[in-house]
C-alpha cells in the first residue's frame, strides 16, 4: 500500500476505525441485552425474569442504534464493501433483523401482554438466539473468504455455512450470555444475582475455550492469519493480546467467586470481548472482505468520507456523553418491580 | 416473477409498514412533549396523566418503528447494491446523520422518558421528551432530504456513471426537500392529532376519563384546524415544484395524457394505459390548469410528451392521489366543523360528530401511504430520478432468495404488527388511568415509589376496561 500517500492512505484508515468502534459498541452493548434473552431459557420463574427485562429496558433502544451505525457506516463510508457483504450474507442478515423484530417488540408487548405473555418471553428468547447466532455465521463466513468477481458478489446464498462459521455462532452464543450474566451479578440482587454468578462460570470457561479453539482454527486454516501472528517480530508485538486475555480470564473468574465484586465480572468480560475483537482485527487487517477487498478498495468517496467523518467528530463525544448520562442514571441495582408497566 | 419486481415489492412492503410507526411517533413525540410541559407549568394532573398514558403507547409504536426500521438499512445493501455503488456518495451520509444526530437522541432518551417516572425529576422527564420529539423531527428531516434528492438530485457530478458530492449544501437542500419535508412533517402532526382526538371523542361517547377527554379533544380540534388548511396549501406548493422538477410525474398523477388545451381537473377516471386514455372520465374544464398553473388557459405537459419508458404507470398513482386529496378535504372539514362546535359550545356533546371523529383515526396513515405511492411510483422508471432506472439498480441476489425473504417479512410483519397494533387498542380501551405521581420527585419517598406504582399498575391492568 506504500503507493498511497497522505489522505488518500489515511482517510480509509480513519474510516475503519469508525466502523470498528461502532461494531465494538455494538457487540458489547447489544451483546449483554442479547444475552438475557439466551439466558431467560435458563431462568423460568417470571419474577426473574421481569427484573432481567427491566434492568435493561431502559437501554436497549439506544444499544440496538450502534447495529444502525454499523450498517449505515459501511455503506456510507465503505459503499463497495457493503455492496458486496450485504449480499453474501443475505440469509444470516435476514434471519437476523426478522429475529430482532421478535425480541425488540417483545420488550414492550410482554407487558402490555401480561398475565398472557409467555409467548413473548419465547419470542425475546428465541429471537435473541437466533440474532446470535446468525451474527456469528456473518463473523465466520466473512473470516471464511468471499468470492468476489469484478467488485460485486459471485458466491452462493449459502456460502458462508461452514464449520467455522457454526464455531463462530456457538462462541458468540457463549459470550454474550456471558456478559448478560456478568450484567446481572452487576444490576440485580439476591438469588437471581447468586444464580447470575453461578452460571457466569460456567459461561467464562465456555467462552475461553471457544477462544482457544478460533485462536487455534483460524491460523491453521487460514495461512495469512498464521503469517500474521506468528512471524518474527509480530510474535513480539502481538503477544499482548493473549496475555492480557488470560489475565481478564483469570481476574473475571476470581470476580465471580464469592460474592465481594460485582462491577468488576462485567467489565472484566467486556475486556475480553474487546480483546477477542482486537484479534480478529488483527487477523484480518487491512481487509474488509477477505480475501479481496481492502479498506482502501472499498473506500467511497474521500469528500464523503470527510462529510461523514466531521459529522462522527463533532456527534460521538455528545452520543457517548448522554449514552453515559443515561446508564448513569439507572445506576445500581434494580429493585424487583420497578419499570414504568 | 422478475427480481426486480420483487426486490420493489419487498422494499416498498418494508417501507410501507414502517412509515405508520414513524409518522405516528413523530405527532406523538411532540404531543407527550407538550403535555409535560403544560403539567409542569399548571401542575395538573390530567396532564400528567395523559402523558403517562400516551407514553406507554408511544412506547410500543416506537419499539415497532425501530424493529422495522433496521431492515431497511440493510436492504440498500442486500436487494440495491446497485444503487448503493451509483448513490452511495451521496445517500449514505444522509442516512448517516440521521442515525447519529436523530436515532442515537431520541433511542437513548426514551430509555429516561419511559422508565424515569419515578427516578427522575419532572424538569429533565420533559426535557427528555423534548429530545425525543426533536430526534424524530430531525430523524425525518435527513430521510426526507435522502428521498427529495433522489427525486431531485442537485449537487452532485457524475463520473464513471457514478455520482460524487460537488456541493452538500445544494444536496441536502436539493429543490424538492423543503416542500417535501413540510408537507410530511405536516402530515405526521396531523396524523397523530387525528388519532388522539378519536380518542378523546370515543371515550366522551362512553362518558370515561371525561377530563382527559376534554383535553385531547380541544388540543385535537385545534391542530386539525390549523394544520388542515396548512397541509392545504403545502401540498398545492409541492405539487407545483413537482410540475417544474418532474413534470411527468404531474402529467401521470393527473391522468393527463394529451395537452390539446387548458387543463381538465380529472375528478374519476379509469386510466387505460394501453390506449393510452381515460375511460369513464368525469372532469371539470380549466380546473386543471387553474390548479396547476395558477392560470385558467394555463398549459400542463402531457404523457404523450414523454418516451413511452421514461414515464410513470398511471393507475396506482392517479388513484392514490386521489385517497390523498380526498381526505384532505375530508380533515379539513372535520377540523373547521369541531372548531365551529367549540365556539358554540357543543363540542363534547355532538354525538354524531363525535362519532364521525371516532372512527377517522385511520384517515391520516391512509393519506400518507397513498401520498408516497404517489411520489415513489411517480419517480419511475427511475430510482434516481434521471440518474438511475430501477431495473439497473438491484443485487446480483437469486430470485429465490429475494422471494424467501419477501415472504418472510410478509409472515413476519403480518403477525408482529397486527398483534402489536391490537396491543394498542387494548391499551386504549384501558385509558388513562392512575393517579399522579406528582410527589414521586422528592428524594426521601424514591425507594417506595417503583413498588407503589407497580402495584397500582398490576390493580389498573387487571380492572376491567369501559366499553369502547
């Protein structure tokens, strides 16, 4: 890439990180919410359940906006990536908003529904596995490769159904889990946070070894990922980021045990996910859709990107600002009963 | 069937379906606003009241209009990449401000408007609401600007068959976007106070929340007589921009197929469009031009004036154009009649207008699809007006996997909002209940509030509702 010079180099690279941070966002704020829908099939009785709901109603609104940032930042800022992604993964993409559906709409009709709404505690559950999950096999068959052929999409519908991809799901699934049940250590109390930390356990040995496994997977079928990592002196640079993962595992799990922490197992495992997410951009960088289009093939219009670009300078700070303000105000724990039902 | 069919009946199937929400959120937004403030100023409590109660459903329609909003983000990409490569530069920042300056506002402060009744003081709950009005006004100003450029481009060069931002001022003000953006925004606010003054006026007929009534009905009345005749002229300026910037789109709409003369005004007609005719026409002589030009011997451009594939099918537009106009003047009348009857007095005891009001809930949505038929047909064949012809404008995607996915949303949508729109009307039907929370603000009695409030709501949820 050394031909390019100056903003032509730059521009792009400013870009992606805007894309990565909105993804970041959105897989650690949607993560948790998502993940109290996989966990209400472990939590039956309903008074759980409404504290679960209600500790994160106020917020999930404004978390599901960053999956609008994402897809809306991709087209804007990488319109020849998003002409080529939004296409390969058309039927995980679909099952995923259809499933969003369900599981959004569920956080109100479950209360105007009442005493009749179990069908809507299936819809959050079911509709929050499948976004899940669906997520993950967009993860894996992009990591996976796509076909491109002369800048548009020449692969199959179902392309992105591999081993890996199904890996990638079923991690996914463990992870968010993991951080609505580290949130729920955080924001409830007594048996319901008791339960929280019990199955958080459980979920942080899965998600490690989900971990090991992509970490092990990726590099052997993959031999730009292995290049990537393993040759001299990234080896060095890079050693880091699985060092500063065991340490988030280790700290997160002894957050867990006993009773003393309960902010710290939340944010040990959104380091984690951050982390996990750091790996695979370094796996991937500089390609947005593997193995054909780079963030510098894929970039729109540099005047565009400026416009954007001004925009998400002056905008962000103010959105992070009242995101906090708001998640400040629900601080604490949630009292049962509590929502405005 | 072709793909791109499908991916048109897909997307204007999405659309369609998320417009209600917005276009009803956007009126109750500032309606919720409105009503907090006012408690704020006279300390009322039916204000606040109503503001609970209105809430609740703002809550569920805005919770539908998020869920079916997102797919359409995605569908640029999924059904018109084509699209997405040739508009791209231009649309994409567009949609781009609307989710950071809009959808992050008024997502993040529903989360204090909903739930901060008893956690928050009533200052910042009606600031809030403030937020969430302005972030679904502002929401609408960029879609509208993205939709107006699409049917005027302005500011833009084309290279390589793609267009390139030369001037984003001319873009985002592109000549049709202000009389678009006042004409929707216009029509949100009317469809909105339509539907509360149903409220009101059912609730009097059956002699519940009489107060409560009163107020939507008179906060109802008032918009309908302003904004009506408001919409009026709006809509007669938009429609003359139209005539400068997409003439054919005029002739379409109007069913005007020759220009032999002045203008007919075309009251019923049906279009033939292979004989290129009108069958059946009941017309008024000069009206046409009277309208359309201001002038009675006024010339209008016709049909025939363009290429045969380079003008819009007439039938749906020339009808829907019709539903819309139709009730305008329907809205109109029913805005100057209640504030007639308020004048005398004999507004909350005329029963057949109270009635009539009842059931016209629905007029508005009505007239805002049949409006956006009309304006989208009216843009084909082409998806950038001049620029782009739709059937160049869709995804190397398999007509099977288009078909699955219509069919999907169909099921999909056909379920969810038909049970959530029941949800509506039971909460409706439940009305305004429960007392005031006006103490709910002093620090000392937090801790027992929510436990109250969510008794009192389990009590009001299992009372049973008045026969509406």
């Amino acid at each position: 890439m050394s031909t390019l010079a100056g903003s032509a180099y730059w521009l792009p690279v400013i870009c992606a990180a805007v894309i990565a941070f909105s993804i970041a966002m959105y897989v650690v704020l949607d993560g948790f919410d998502l993940g109290l829908g996989i966990l209400f099939a472990f939590f039956p009785e309903e008074s759980d359940r409404d504290q679960m709901m209600n500790s994160v109603a106020p917020f999930w609104d404004g978390n599901e906006t960053w999956l609008i940032l994402g897809g809306t930042g991709l087209f804007v800022l990488f319109p020849h990536a998003y002409a080529v992604i939004m296409p390969a993964l058309y039927v995980p993409l679909f099952s995923m908003l259809l499933a969003l559906v369900f599981r959004g709409v569920a956080f109100e009709f479950r209360w105007v529904a009442k005493p009749h709404h179990r069908k809507w505690d299936i819809a959050f559950s079911a509709g929050s596995i499948v976004a899940t999950l669906c997520q993950g096999f967009m993860l894996g068959g992009l990591l996976g490769g796509t076909r491109v052929a002369a800048g548009q999409f020449a692969g199959g519908a179902f392309d992105w159904l591999t081993p890996f991809s199904l890996v990638c799901g079923l991690g996914l699934l463990v992870g968010y889990a993991l951080l609505a049940a580290t949130w729920l250590v955080m924001k409830t109390s007594g048996s319901l946070e008791r339960r929280a930390r019990r199955s958080a356990r459980l979920l942080l040995v899965g998600l490690v070894g989900f971990i090991i496994l992509v970490s092990v997977w990726t590099p052997l079928e993959f031999p730009g990922v292995a290049q990537r990592w393993f040759s001299w002196p990234n080896i060095l640079y890079l050693s880091p980021v699985p060092v500063a993962t065991a340490f988030f595992a280790i700290t997160c799990w002894r957050g867990l045990a006993g009773s003393r922490f309960f902010f710290s197992p939340f944010y040990k495992a959104v380091a984690l996910f951050v982390l996990a997410f750091v790996g695979l951009l370094i796996s991937t960088m500089p390609y947005l859709v593997p193995p054909a289009i780079t963030i510098w093939d894929a970039a729109g219009a540099p005047s565009s990107q400026r416009f954007v670009l001004i925009g998400v300078a002056i905008l962000v700070p103010f959105i992070l600002g009242y995101t906090v303000f708001v998640y400040y105000h629900f601080r604490g724990k949630v009292r049962a009963d509590e929502g405005y039902h | 069937m072709d793909a791109v069919l499908l991916a048109r009946l897909q997307f204007a199937f999405t659309i369609s379906v998320h417009i209600i929400f917005p276009a009803f959120t956007i009126g109750l937004s500032a309606f919720i606003a409105t009503l907090l403030i006012l408690w704020q100023r006279t300390g009322k409590d039916h204000f606040h009241r109503l503001a609970r109660f209105w809430t609740k459903i703002f809550a569920v329609s805005f919770a539908m209009g998020v869920v079916s909003g997102i797919p359409m983000s995605y569908e640029f990409g999924t059904n018109w990449s084509r699209f997405s490569e040739v508009a791209g530069n231009i649309i994409g920042p567009l949609v781009g401000y609307e989710v950071l300056t809009a959808f992050f506002l008024e997502a993040t402060f529903l989360g204090v408007l909903l739930f901060g009744w008893n956690r928050t003081p009533p200052w910042l709950q009606a600031t809030a609401a403030v937020l969430v009005a302005v972030g679904t006004a502002t929401s609408a100003f960029w879609i509208l600007s993205a939709n107006s450029w699409m049917q005027t481009p302005a500011g833009y060069t084309m290279k390589d068959g793609i267009a390139y931002p030369a001037d984003w001022w001319a873009i985002v003000f592109n000549p049709s976007f202000p009389y678009r953006l006042s004409h929707m925004l216009t029509a949100a606010y009317l469809t909105t106070s339509l539907v509360v003054l149903a409220v009101g006026a059912r609730y009097l007929l059956v002699d519940a929340f009489k107060v409560e009534a009163r107020t939507m009905m008179r906060m109802g009345v008032g918009m309908l007589a302003v904004l009506g005749p408001v919409q009026l002229l709006l809509g007669d300026q938009h429609g003359l921009n139209t005539l400068e910037h997409q003439p054919a789109k005029i002739a379409g709409l109007e069913a005007h197929w020759r220009d032999t003369g002045p203008a007919d005004l075309v009251l019923f007609a049906l279009p033939d469009e292979v004989a290129q005719m009108n069958r059946a026409q009941i017309a008024v002589p000069h009206l046409g031009s009277l309208i359309l030009t201001h002038s009675w011997n006024g010339r209008v451009p016709a049909l025939e004036d363009f290429a045969a594939d380079a003008r819009p099918r007439v039938t749906i537009i020339f009808f829907a154009f019709r539903v819309m106009v139709g009730i305008g003047v329907l809205l109109i009348t029913l805005g100057l009649t209640g504030a007639f009857l308020w004048k005398r007095g004999q507004l909350f005891t005329t029963r057949w207008y109270l009635r009539a009001v009842g059931w016209s809930w629905p007029l508005g949505f009505i007239a805002i699809l049949s409006g956006w038929l009309v304006t989208e047909n009216g843009r084909q064949p082409y998806i950038v007006y001049g620029i782009l012809r739709t059937d160049q404008a869709t995804s190397p995607v398999a007509t099977g996997a288009l078909a699955g996915s219509l069919t999907a949303f169909v099921l999909v949508y056909g379920v969810v909002f038909s049970i959530g729109i029941y949800y509506i009307r039971k909460m409706i039907r439940h009305g305004p209940q429960g007392a005031a929370v006006a103490t709910a603000a002093l620090p000392h009695e937090l801790p027992n509030q929510p436990l109250a409030s969510a008794r009192e709501s389990v009590r009001e949820s299992r009372s049973e509702p008045p026969a509406i």
